[in-house]
C-alpha cells in the first residue's frame, strides 16, 4: 500500500496526469446486419474489423432455427464462441447430420484455415460470435 502510494505522489509532483478512459459498448443492435443471398436463416454484423481490412476482427452471426451455413472454408483460423443455443458443426466438403459435434452455450470451437466445415441450428435459434485475423474470406464449396 505505501509502495503505491509514492509511486502515485511521485506521479503527481512530476506532472503526470492519468486519464482515465471510458469505455465504449459495441452494441450489436446498433451494426449493420446482412444476410448472404443464398443463406437467408444467418444475419451477421462485423462488429470489430472488416475482412478486408488487416487485423483482428469480431463478426457477430445469428442463426435461425433450422438454418445452415453449407460447407465451406476461411483463408484464417476462426475461433467460434456460442452466445445463446447450441450451434452443430461438421467437418468435410459434405453435409453428414450423422458426424456433427454439438456446440453448447459458452463452449467454443476452432475452424482452421482452409479446413471445410459447416453449421446448423439443429435445435433452435443461435447466436454466436467468430474471431480471427483479417483479411479473410468465406468460399462456398458448391
């Protein structure tokens, strides 16, 4: 405590002002939600990045119940984490309902680069939340 305490009286006699810094909330509501033509069950919002643009990104996608993302690969790693529901994931160029790892509420999975996977809200609605580095891409293996 008194180690603290000097260090913070030293950094008022010299001049050093803290700022103190507020943070900003991205609300998802506010972002600007599209749906991919050929996938009208997903909305998503890019809330952090781009996939254009070099960097981290967050890109945030809803799934109706039912829905499917078809097979289909990323140039970069995705990290995927499940906000709300359980989202289904497969590996391979096909869709196998028989060969699909149930992701539940706060688990995540990790799609790597090139790797083809896809998704399906099997049981209801999701919401989940995808991260990586951009730039990236999505390409459909149709």
């Amino acid at each position: 405590m008194r180690t603290s305490m000097i260090a913070l009286t030293a950094a008022v006699l010299s001049g050093v002002v803290v700022a103190q810094v507020q943070p900003q909330p991205l609300l998802p509501e506010q972002a600007s939600w599209f749906s991919p033509p050929a996938v009208p069950a997903l909305k998503a919002a890019w809330l952090v990045g781009s996939e254009q643009a070099a960097g981290p990104y967050l890109l945030r996608v809803r799934l109706a119940a039912g829905g499917r993302f078809p097979p289909h690969t990323h140039p970069d790693t995705r990290y995927t984490t499940v906000l709300s529901g359980t989202l289904y994931v497969g590996f391979g160029e096909r869709v196998d309902e028989t060969a699909v790892v149930a992701v539940p509420t706060g688990a995540l999975y990790e799609a790597p680069a090139g790797v083809p996977h896809w998704v399906w809200a099997r049981d209801g609605d999701v919401e989940y939340q995808e991260s990586g580095v951009a730039p990236t891409a999505t390409r459909l293996l149709r």
